[in-house]
C-alpha cells in the first residue's frame, strides 16, 4: 500500500478531474479517508494556530520504516481539536510540545501531512473541499 504522500504525488501527476478520481479510487484506504475528513470538514477545527517549523525530522530513516505510521499518528489528532474536553485542558505548551513531539515520530512527507491537516490545506494542487465533495458525497457536508 502506499504512502499517503506517494498518493498525493501520483494525484498532482494527473492532470483531468477523471484521472484524479482514479487515482483517488485505486487507492482508496481508511486512512486516506480519515485525512481528507480531518483535513476538509468543516467538524473539525484545530487549536493549532500556528506551526511549528523547528521540529526535528529524522534524516536516516527510509520511507516507509519510521517509528510509527500517518494512520496510527492520526487517532492522536483529538488533542489539538476544538471542543475536544481532553484537548481543551491543555496548554498551549503542552499541546505545541505534544505536536513537535508527534511530528519527529513521522517521516518529514507524512509530517507535512499532518500539517496540512491542521492548517485545513494539504497542499496537493487540484485537491480541495470541492473534489472531495463530489469524490466523497457523503464523507463531508
């Protein structure tokens, strides 16, 4: 299976709205789903304001063997969520220091996944709320 990143690159490669669904549909995943809800329903909010830019991302660690993985990562997401009760009791510190800390497990493309979540843009030309919408009708209001 690939990585969420490979997907997005392979996405940005295509370049008809047809071609982009299809890549969308080949490799369609529950955590590929889960980012482009977290990234693009309007539901989840972020306490995040700003991003961190100083965390360190291991350089000797091959894609694909980090210490964790994007799908595990994302269940942790709760803590920087708006109106989450366990996320509403932390400090600002605490939670800018649970981020860094939950970037540097990830390998820097997938850290720049979660970014792009909680900046509610991944980045990925031609992918937005609007194709999501029409790929995913359901999946987002």
């Amino acid at each position: 299976m690939k990585s969420i990143y490979e997907i997005f690159d392979e996405f940005e490669m295509v370049s008809s709205k047809k071609d982009r669904m299809a890549v969308i549909e080949k490799n369609l995943s529950t955590t590929l789903v889960q980012v482009l809800q977290l990234a693009f329903h309007p539901n989840h909010q972020w306490l995040i304001t700003e991003m961190p830019d100083d965390y360190e991302v291991p350089t000797d660690v091959l894609p694909g063997l980090s210490g964790t993985q994007l799908s595990v990562e994302l269940r942790k997401l709760y803590l920087f969520q708006k109106g989450h009760p366990n996320a509403e009791i932390l400090t600002i510190e605490k939670r800018k220091e649970l981020l860094l800390q939950l970037l540097e497990r990830l390998e820097p493309r997938e850290a720049e996944v979660v970014i792009g979540i909680l900046s509610k843009d991944l980045g990925v030309r031609g992918l937005d709320y609007k194709f999501v919408k029409e790929a995913f009708p359901d999946l987002l209001p």
